[in-house]
C-alpha cells in the first residue's frame, strides 16, 4: 500500500507518494482543482492520504474519496510540533504528511457534515459584513477627526443621520466622499440583518437549538454558532473537553521548578468562542430573573474581576451547552 502526503495551496498544491517503507515513489505539482487530482491520482491503487486542515481541506478529501483512495485531515498546529526542519518548502511537507500518512503520527480532525459546514457558511457570511461595517464606521469617524469632528457615542440606528447631519452642519464639502462610505455602511448593515433572521428562521424548528437557546444569554446566532461548531456531541468524552476545544482554558507552561498559567488558549472556532462571550455578557448585565448561573458569575466578579469572571461564565456556558445537548435537558435556572 502507498501513502501520499498533499501539501494544499490555493493555486497548485505538492503531492508526494511514498510505499510502506518510506521510500519516495513519485512527487509532482499539480493544479489545485478536481481535473489535476484526477490525472496525478485516479489511476493509482487505493492508498492513505493525508492533508492539513484548510479551507480546501473538505472540498479535497471528498474529491481523493470519490477516486477511491482514503482521506484524513489533520491538525495543523499538531503537524508543525511533529515536524522539526529548517527546510520549509512545498516539496518538504508533502514528504512529511505522507511520512505521517505511514506511521499514523497525527492527530486527526472531525469532519463536519454537509449541514454543518451549510450552517457554518452563512454564520460566516454575516460576521463578514458585520466586520465590514465596523471596518467602514471606523474609517468613517477616522475620517471626520481629521476634520477635529468627533462624533462619540452613537446608536447604530443612528450612526448614519448622526454623520449626515454633522457633515452638513460643519463641513459640506465632505459630503461627496463620506456619501459613498455611508451607503456601503447600510448596505453591510441591511445585509447582515436579512442573514441573521434567515439564520434564525432556519433553526427554528430544530429541538437541540430550542433547547440550547433555554439557557439565559444564548441566543439564534450562539445556538446556531454551536451547533455548526460542535456538529457531533458524541465525540467529547466529558462536556468539560469543550472548554479546551474552544480555546477557553489557560496556556500552561511547565519545566523544571517553572509552572506558569497563562491567558486562555484561544484555540478553536473563534467565532463561536466570540459569541458566547456577547452571551455570557448578556447573562450578567441583562438578565434580570434570578438565576443560580448569574449568581455564580457575580461572586466571581467580586473576588476576581470582570475579565476573570466573564472568562470563566463562557467557559461553563460551553460545558453546560454541550450538556443540555447529551442529555435532552432544558436549563435549569436554580442550577449552576
């Protein structure tokens, strides 16, 4: 049996085959698109391939499945710290994924099914014009403080009116170049919220969500951010294993006497980890029936701090989401 290592890149990717005892049967350059996988690899004998985690990573292992070979993504960071070399090319690493693809020295990655992956898309599309229109907001008060017009605090409802009027008010002559700026603005604005109400029209009707969203603070988006995110429950052993998975933990670093805990990880999906700290906000600054959770939150405020406190509410929010999820459950508002 062959092995093959696939080094991915967006335009041509490395291949290198490699038989049982290391040697190298053939590398080449191909074409990164389902015609280049089909002539370098569709005549050769089912074999291993192994290709770091990407964005072409599914795309691909779903092409090298339907030629009859088996496909396995890997962790990146994983990768790197089996891999120690100076010698960083193309070539270099597809000769290391298909070594790793010999002697199983990998860890591999879930999967994530089609719905998922669907779900996960349109997630990532209304982040993306949210960012777009804080990028824009951002360059539009930039803009007006080198004019000495501060605008402050303003309600996104307001934002565009409030830039209208100070612009007529102060500066006509910015009109024409901020006019353009605005309507890009709205139009992310619009946009992002005709997702978010498909997204939540969308989740509507599943049971794991409604039962996610019972928890105080999580709301379509987080439920729906996790349910793409996590995808299979089952593959946690312990609902606390979502902390880390979620890059929720301290870095620890240990050698000889040294044993230092550092910030959080932040490993993982960062959108979700970025929505349930908006959900965590909410449960302790706008949740007003009691609630042993919110209880929680608040000692650890006291004693430790908002930013310790508020760390801490996420990372047992993504435990007790993953709980609710096993078990069937609702939240229970008098348990933490």
């Amino acid at each position: 049996m062959n092995y093959c290592g696939i080094d991915l890149a967006s335009k041509a990717s490395a291949i290198c085959l490699m038989d049982g005892t290391g040697a190298i049967v053939r590398e080449e350059e191909i074409p990164t698109d389902a015609d280049g996988f089909r002539i370098c690899l569709g005549g050769e004998e089912a074999m291993k391939c192994v290709v770091e985690a990407s964005p072409l990573a599914e795309w691909v292992v779903q092409v090298l499945e339907r030629l009859g070979h088996e496909a396995v993504i890997i962790d990146a960071r994983r990768a790197k710290a089996v891999v120690c070399t100076k010698k960083k090319t193309d070539r270099v690493n597809a000769r290391d994924l298909a070594n790793m693809a010999r002697t199983g020295w990998y860890t591999a990655v879930h999967r994530k099914s089609g719905a998922a992956r669907e779900l996960r898309t349109w997630l990532a599309a209304r982040a993306g014009l949210v960012e777009t229109a804080n990028a824009l907001n951002a360059r539009i008060r930039g803009l007006l403080r080198a004019h000495g017009i501060k605008l402050g605090k303003v309600a996104e409802r307001e934002f565009e009116m409030k830039v209208q009027a100070v612009v007529e008010a102060r500066e006509p002559a910015l009109a024409g170049a901020l006019t353009p700026l605005l309507n890009l603005w709205r139009q992310s604005i619009d946009a992002a919220e005709v997702l978010r109400k498909e997204i939540k029209v969308r989740i509507r009707q599943d049971s794991v969500c409604r039962r996610l969203m019972s928890v105080p603070g999580v709301g379509p988006l987080t439920a729906a951010a996790y349910l793409a995110t996590i995808d299979d429950p089952e593959r946690f052993q312990r609902s606390d294993q979502v902390g880390a998975y979620l890059g929720l933990v301290p870095s620890v670093y240990q050698s000889g006497d040294i044993d230092y805990r550092g910030r959080i990880t932040k490993e993982g999906d960062g959108l979700l980890r970025w929505l349930l700290v908006e959900a965590a906000h909410s449960l302790l600054s706008h949740t007003r029936r009691d609630c042993a959770l919110k209880r929680w939150g608040e000692r650890l405020q006291a004693q430790k701090g908002i930013g310790k406190a508020r760390v801490a509410v996420v990372r047992k929010l993504a435990v007790i989401l993953h709980r609710l999820w096993i078990t069937g459950e609702t939240f229970d508002w008098q348990r933490v």
